[in-house]
C-alpha cells in the first residue's frame, strides 16, 4: 500500500505539472486525438461507402480500430514510456534510474504525466461508444466482460511488445530505432480484418509480430467470426489471456536485461 501511495502522489504531482501550462496542456491532448484522424477517417468512409469487408458488415469492422485504439490509449496511459525509454538507454540517462531506491521500470513510468493519451482516449471512446450503437449483437453480461478482458490484454500485449524492444536495447541500443517501426505497424494494419490482407502477411501479423491478439481476434470471436481467422477458435478466444502473459514474459525479459547492463558504451 505504500508503494501505491507513492504512485499515486507522483503522479498527481506530475498532472498538476503538466497542468501549470495550460496552453501546452491543451495542445497535447489535441495532438493525441489528432494523431488518431487516420481512423477516424477509415471509420467515416467504411461507414459512408461501404457495406462490410472480408465478410465482415461495416458495424462489425468498426469494433476492431475501436478495441485496438481503446487498448493502446490505456497503453498510452498506464504503461507507455517504455516507448521513449529507448532514447534515454541510448544517451545513458537510464544509468541514474540505477541508482535511485526504486525499481527502474516504476521510475520509468512515472517520469512524466502522458497527457496526450487524453486525446487518444477521448477518441477511442467515441469510437467504441459509435461500434457499439451500430452494433447487432446482444451485448449480455458474458460479451461485456470478455470486451473488457480483450481491451486490457491488447494494452498488455501492446506494452509486451515495447518492453521487450526496450530489453533488447538495453544490450543492443540501436534496437530502439525498431520502436517507432513497431508503432506504425500497429497504427497502420490494426484497424482492418485480417483475412483481406495476404495470406504471408496476416500469418507475419500473428505469429511473427502477434498484432492479430490485440483486436482482430477478439472482436472476430465477439461477433462471429471466430472459425473464419485462419487460426484454432481457441487460440483466437485465448487473446486477453495471451496478452497478460506476454507481457509478464517481456517484464522478465526486462528483469534479465537490466542484470546483464553494463552501460551504453561497454
């Protein structure tokens, strides 16, 4: 419990930081909802121009870019410094983290308030809220939940996925110029169902770089399609398990390679 008031009362403190610029405040949470108009603007034409994709009606389509955006805002929030902790490892600022009380990754994250994942959040929101009014199933308690589960296990694998980038720049530190590769990737296939892109490509995009967990694999078991993946039904239903323990994996990654550091020259 002491541990989590210090969380909290770092980050309180560094909210209201960030809230003594108020123009530079606003600005940031413009610049996240901004950095999500792509979507935005794949959703109003799927919406206006047609009628489905892959198989998929345009309603159904829509739940996959408002999970994945849903999980990397709470990404974003909870767990997204490890982005930009690739930078510091490559100046060697990591190296003070070192000496301080606390475990390294804890201070990573609470270097600084995200206030740009406001605006990712304030857009993802407005998406899920449009996928779910559109949307024809019956949202019982059991869907509810497990669309819950899915939207933390994609912000889980997500931040598996940097963490472990992050671990490996700890021995290699260019291995940090891979991360804003990743975040396009993400960016750019998902929001889409799978099945309309390459067969090599949607295999790369699941077991090469597992993107397919985050959301495609959820919202294809919510609605349906869950025999249609190219994958077991199990395995697709399995995302937010897959997601949790991902990450616990990429946070042992972390563990072993902040042991093995000897800094970045060396």
């Amino acid at each position: 419990m002491k541990a989590v008031r210090l969380v909290w009362r770092i980050t309180r403190l560094n909210f209201r930081a960030q809230l003594e610029y108020r123009s530079e405040f606003l600005l940031m949470i413009a610049i996240g909802a901004i950095w999500q108009v792509s979507v935005i603007v794949f959703a109003t034409v799927l919406l206006s121009r047609f009628s489905g994709m892959g198989g998929w009606d345009s309603s159904e389509v829509l739940l996959i870019p408002a999970t994945r955006m849903l999980a990397h805002g709470l990404f974003v929030l909870v767990l997204g410094r490890m982005f930009g902790i690739v930078r510091e490892i490559q100046e060697g600022r990591i190296d003070v983290y070192l000496t301080r009380p606390m475990p390294v990754h804890r201070q990573v994250q609470l270097s600084s308030f995200p206030t740009n994942a406001i605006g990712d959040l304030t857009v993802a929101a407005g998406l899920m809220a449009g996928a779910l009014s559109r949307s024809h199933l019956d949202w019982t308690s059991v869907r509810i939940s497990y669309l819950i589960a899915a939207i933390i296990g994609g912000m889980l694998l997500e931040a598996a996925l940097f963490t472990a980038l992050a671990s490996a720049s700890l021995r290699f530190p260019a291995a940090g110029y891979w991360a804003t590769w990743l975040e396009e990737l993400l960016g750019t296939f998902g929001s889409y169902p799978l099945n309309v892109l390459p067969r090599a490509v949607g295999g790369f995009l699941t077991y090469a770089l597992p993107l397919a967990f985050v959301a495609y694999f959820p919202a294809a078991v919510l609605t349906g399609h869950g025999d249609g993946t190219g994958v077991p039904y199990w395995l697709a239903a399995a995302s937010p398990l897959l997601g949790a323990l991902a990450y616990l994996a990429s946070r042992l990654l972390w563990r072993r390679g902040l042991a093995h550091y000897a800094g970045v020259n060396a």
